[in-house]
C-alpha cells in the first residue's frame, strides 16, 4: 500500500519542485500577474585602462573617483628611455648613410674601363706573337680582379641599402613607441580603481584601472527561462531602486539575452536608463516589476 501511495505522490512532488525559480519570480496581485525581477545597477560603459607599452610610470595626471573625457591623460611615462632610442637609431641610420654616399662616389668604371682595355691590346699583341703567355695571363687576372672589386662592392651597397630599410622600421616603432608613452582615457567617464605609482615599472597590457561611463546606465536581472515566452522587448516595467532616498521609474524592457549568463546564471533582462544626476551608482540593488497582460495563458504555474 505504502508503495502503491508513492507511485501516484512522487510525480506529483517532483511537478511541483520542476520550476522553483519561475515560482519565485512570478507573483500574483490580486487579478494580475506579475514578474518580479532582482536586478543590479551597471555602468553602461566599463573599459579598463591598460598600458600600452614597457616602462616607467613619471606623471599620474589624475586621482580615482575624477570625471575625465576621451582622449584626455591619465598616465605618462618616462620618456628620457625612449628619447634615447629614437636618438640612437637615427645615429645608425645616419652613420649607414654617409658609408653608402661614399661607396657609391668609388664605384666608377675606371678601373674596370681600363683593365678591359689593357687585356685587349695584350690580346691582340698576343696574336701577333709580340706579347708573351704571362703577360696575357697577367692582364686576364687584372680584368676578372676589377670585375670581382665590383660585384663585392655592389653587395655591400645592397646590404647597407638593406640595413637603413631595417633601422627605418625600427624607428618608427620607436616614435609609435613614444608616441603611447602618454595613456590617455578611452572614453569619457570617471577613474576607478587607478592602482598605478610614479616610479613604478609596468609591463604591456597591465591593467592599471578602469573608466566607468554612467551618464547611461543599464539595469540587469535574472530571468528564469520558463518566463520567457511572457516578455519581450519593449514591455514596460517598474523599478524601485533601493536607495536613500528610494527611487520609483518606470521603462521599457531593452533587451532580452536568450542564453544563460555566467555571471547571472539565468537569462538577461536589460532595461536602459539616462542618468544625468549620477543618482544610480553601479552596484546598485533594484527590484524590476513586469506586470503581465491579462488573458496570458499561465495555467502551467497556477
């Protein structure tokens, strides 16, 4: 009997417990029902300040907490480091050039013109049996020597013609690398969490803080997925803000992200809002009320 009374309880238990989250989040008000929502105030935009390049930190031009506007700097290295190696490439380049100037002045065809010359007079001697085999020998090594000459200077013309292409590169990577020696804000907002000192060295890609923009801010909320099919975008909602003093608003549903976020763990609800009076603080707590129209069919919970 005691078995017989499970097989027909357990499935009733194990309905009942199927949809814990959708019970919670849907609320009855008297003849309506009502999705209510936890949600969290978040800046609209969050980009964090990151260093572009190695080196020493010289100037902080700004404290945590202050308004800053795109562009304007926050952070400035020490540029004594990149100074010099702008200064020394520009050395080499310098050096490199004055040796391919004077290689080029000694490359004529003098030399060449003239132990050409010489090997065709012995030549022709040498078939009129006046000049000698070693003589003729003689002016052939001369002539093959000069064009040799030629060829080891072309090659060295060519690999410092190739060096001051290399060095061009390296000083302009130098200049981009002076030229980021001043981190500027990449959006307009306020500095947080600036953790940076003068004297400090960073390396490439650390992150030394964040500017937070919060003249539009975006409320986020879990959604149990079953609750889906009862929203959609543009649906208006209330929101109290638990603040001091509290803040009632009423908005439309922005956006709905159909997939589970790992920060969340549910489905996203976004309701965008203009803060121009800065009242609404990222972090701050809300409960987000979506009244449902009547005629809904939500029977399966009820």
């Amino acid at each position: 009997m005691k078995i017989l009374f499970l097989f027909f309880i357990l499935p009733f238990i194990f309905t009942s417990c199927s949809r814990p989250l959708e019970d919670k989040q849907l609320k009855k008000n008297k003849d309506n029902l009502e999705i209510v929502l936890e949600g969290v105030v978040l800046p609209n935009r969050e980009v964090a300040i990151l260093a572009p390049i190695m080196g020493e930190i010289e100037n902080i031009y700004i404290k945590n907490g202050s308004y800053i506007k795109k562009n304007e700097n926050i952070i400035g290295y020490n540029h004594l480091s990149f100074n010099r190696n702008i200064y020394r490439i520009k050395s080499k380049i310098s050096q490199k050039r004055f040796l391919l100037r004077k290689m080029k002045l000694s490359k004529n065809q003098i030399d060449i013109y003239n132990s050409k010359e010489n090997l065709k007079n012995i030549t022709y001697l040498s078939n009129l049996g006046i000049s000698t085999k070693p003589e003729l020998y003689e002016a052939q090594n001369r002539y093959i020597a000069s064009l040799e000459r030629k060829d080891s200077l072309n090659s060295r013309i060519d690999a410092l013609k190739f060096d001051i292409v290399l060095l061009k590169y390296e000083l302009q990577d130098a200049r981009n690398i002076y030229n980021n020696s001043i981190i500027k804000s990449p959006i307009n907002g306020f500095v947080k969490e600036l953790a940076v000192t003068k004297g400090q060295r960073v390396d490439v890609n650390s992150i030394l803080g964040k500017v937070i923009n919060i003249d539009n801010v975006v409320v986020k909320a879990g959604l149990a997925s079953g609750l889906l099919p009862y929203i959609s975008e543009g649906q208006p909602v209330k929101i109290k803000f638990l603040t001091t003093p509290r803040k009632n608003i009423e908005a439309n549903i922005s956006k709905i992200i159909p997939i589970l976020d790992p920060t969340f763990g549910k489905i996203v609800v976004e309701i965008e809002l203009k803060n121009k009076d800065f009242s609404l603080q990222p972090k701050t707590k809300a409960l987000i009320t979506i009244k449902l129209p009547k005629g809904k069919n939500l029977k399966e919970f009820y």
